[in-house]
C-alpha cells in the first residue's frame, strides 16, 4: 500500500510526544508526518523517532487537505474546532480528547476491545479515542466478560500526575523539592486543588451533581459504550504522586463463576495483558515499571471471598502510551488494514 500523510496534533505536549514516538516505533506506514501546534510553537521542532526531527505548523492556519490520518491530541476546546475541520477535509481523525467520546455518531475504540466498531467512522470521519483510565480497565475487563460476563465492578483508580500535563508533574516535581527546601507547601500549587506532594487526592476533573467526578462518570459511561451497556460500574478516581503510571484496583462481579485459576489463564491469552501474579515479595507490577511498556499489567488476581462469582485484580499501565498515544496509534493501524489497504 502506499504510503499515508499523517497530522498530529497537540504534537508538543506529552501525549503528542508520545504519538509521535509511537507512530515512528510502529509498522504504519506514514510517507509523511506533519506536526501541528498553537502559533506560539511554531518555530520549534519536535522529535520523530530516534533521528528525525519535525518542524511544528501552526494548527489554526494548517490546510488538512490530501491528509489521510489525523491524530489529534490538543484539548477538548480545541479539538471540538479543528478536528470536524479535519475531517471534512477528507482526513480520518482520531481523536484522544473527552469532546467526541459519547458522541453516538463516533465509535470510542479500544483495539484489542472492539476493532469491529471502527467502521462506524463513515458517519463522521471522526474516531474517538477513551479515558486513559478507562483504556487499561477494559483491555482487562473484555477477556473475562466473554467467559462469564460481568455483571458489577468497582474500580479505584490510583492516576498519576502526567495525566494532568506537563504542569502537573512540574508541580509535583517542585512541591516535592520545596518539602525539602522548607518552602511553603502551597507556593508551588496551581493545577491541583491541594498538595500533590506526599499525598492523594480523592478528585480528577470537575464535581458533577451526583457526587461523582467527571473522571469517574467517563468510567461509567465509556465502559458501557465499549464493553456492555449492562455492565454496572462505579468508580472513585484518586491522583496520587506518581509521574507516569496509572494503577486500578478492580472488583468484579460475575453472572455465572469464573475462578482465580481460570481467570489467569484467559489473562495470559488475551492481547495486550501481561501477567504477572506471584504471590511473594516483588510478585506484581507497579506504575514505575510500567513507564514506556506497551501491555497492560494484570497483578494480585484473587477471589472475593464476600461475592458469589467475584474476583480481585491489579492493573497497571503506561497512561501516556496505552492510556493515549498507542492506543491511538493502535486504532490507526487498524483504520488502516481493515479500510484502507482494500482501497489502494
């Protein structure tokens, strides 16, 4: 086939890094890549694999004409403008905000989850890409659900800084050295709504009315969208110290029972799950491990001794890649193979 013109968008903030670098790291074929950023980065440049470099283009005044695939990783406010522009220009967009998620007209993909909804994409030209969260909870989730289908879960999330940007793990980052320079734990303390610093805090995005936060209701509705419009979950989303790495502890209940032993086995088969439960000292995953790996990390699976058909796991993943930039990546290689290739 040949090759594609690919834009990313967002291309100087974590997530676009990380697409870039997945982009360059995977077997798609991209002819050509153009970065796209606000007026006030262009005149940068951008890394692109391990030797090439990228001038960034300025979003606003860029033309996505003759454009195969967009990824866009730049904002909700701004996707919401650039990214229907995107693709009335003809181009694919793929796009890791929260603007297009629950769009009924837009598939929400996870690859290893549910390839086949991507054809959905004619309706809008738009693919949305999910929570990080609720990436890594469902690529766990999806192997267990089409043995024993799963009937309620309860997640806590344990979400690291880098989710909230680069000035979130500046904050962290200096917040942490000013505890130990005796300066005042607030003078650093802008993005968080209290000390990040030695501490957690039980509050990602906005409160809604409910009670519940905006991180945690995207874990609801997602989930359902994804996986099962029946599948009842409730979740509490907590941001901890951490720089890269989220970590999830699940409670699952079943239809019908699915015990640890089987449980394992169907993890060790599914795509994109590593396993690794043993239970002695450094048997498990932990975030820091997980930072630039690809899978999704299944530790501590165990019975629930309190449920009928119940099960415990531990999930840990690279936010920044399969929470974002490779899952993107990911659906565009589907994008690719399953409606492309036919047509060239």
């Amino acid at each position: 086939m040949k090759g594609l013109k690919f834009a990313v968008v967002g291309a100087t903030g974590n997530v676009g890094r990380e697409l870039l670098q997945s982009l360059a790291e995977r077997d798609v074929p991209a002819s050509d890549v153009v970065a796209l950023a606000s007026e006030r980065s262009v005149g940068s440049e951008v890394s692109y694999g391990e030797d090439d470099v990228l001038p960034i283009h300025e979003l606003a005044q860029y033309d996505f004409k003759g454009t195969d695939i967009v990824l866009s990783s730049p904002g909700a406010a701004v996707s919401a403008i650039h990214s229907p522009r995107a693709a009335a220009a003809g181009a694919v967009v793929i796009d890791n905000t929260s603007h297009f998620r629950m769009d009924p007209d837009v598939p929400l993909i996870v690859p290893e989850v549910n390839r086949e909804a991507i054809s959905g994409f004619r309706k809008k030209n738009i693919i949305a890409n999910p929570n990080c969260s609720t990436i890594q909870l469902v690529v766990a989730l999806k192997p267990l659900h089409d043995v024993a289908r799963i009937k309620r879960v309860v997640v806590s999330t344990y979400q690291s800084v880098s989710g909230g940007g680069k000035a979130a793990m500046d904050e962290l980052f200096n917040q942490t050295r000013g505890m130990y320079m005796n300066e005042p734990e607030h003078k650093f303390q802008e993005i968080f709504t209290k000390p990040i610093a030695f501490n957690v805090i039980p509050h990602i995005d906005k409160f809604m009315d409910d009670g519940y936060t905006k991180e945690e209701w995207k874990m609801m509705v997602e989930t359902k969208k994804i996986l099962d419009p029946k599948i009842k979950l409730t979740a509490t989303c907590v941001r901890v110290p951490v720089f890269i790495g989220h970590a999830e502890s699940i409670n699952i209940e079943f239809e019908t029972p699915l015990d640890e032993k089987e449980a394992r086995k169907i993890l060790e088969k599914a795509p994109g799950v590593a396993v690794i439960d043993h239970r002695a000292d450094e048997g498990y995953v932990t975030p820091t491990e997980c930072v630039g790996e690809d899978a999704v990390y299944v530790s501590r699976i165990r019975q629930d001794p309190t449920l009928d058909n119940g099960l415990n796991l531990w999930v840990v993943s690279d936010n920044l890649r399969k929470g974002a930039a490779l899952n993107t990546v990911q659906i565009a290689e589907a994008l690719v193979a399953d409606y492309m290739e036919t047509a060239a």
